[in-house]
C-alpha cells in the first residue's frame, strides 16, 4: 500500500531520527540506482522506502 500522506511520511521520519526505528539497508547495488531501505517503527509496522516511493509492507 503506497503512502499518499506528507503527515505519515513526517511520522515515520521522525521515529527514525529519535531512534525508536529499526532501520535497515536491504538492497544495494552498483548498478541500482536507488537504495532500498525498510523500516520497522516502534508500533510494529513495517515499510520500505527506495526513492520517492513509501509503502506499508505489513505490521507484525
């Protein structure tokens, strides 16, 4: 599910920055040019970021 809200995108920013986010790199490659990162916030949901693109994966 693609994020659509500049306020759910700011939240999850913010979690990142506080450290309450697990972050990690999952995909990185020469020839890639956008990284693909995901993140899990403090709440349990989980999403994946790689250029402009935001989407919930799932929650757990």
């Amino acid at each position: 599910m693609k994020i659509r809200s500049y306020k759910e995108v700011l939240w999850i920013l913010k979690e990142v920055l506080r450290g309450e986010a697990e972050v990690k790199q999952i995909a990185k490659r020469p020839q890639q040019i956008e990284d693909v990162w995901e993140i899990k916030l403090s709440n349990g949901v989980i999403y994946r970021i790689w250029g402009t693109t935001v989407e919930m994966v799932r929650r757990e």
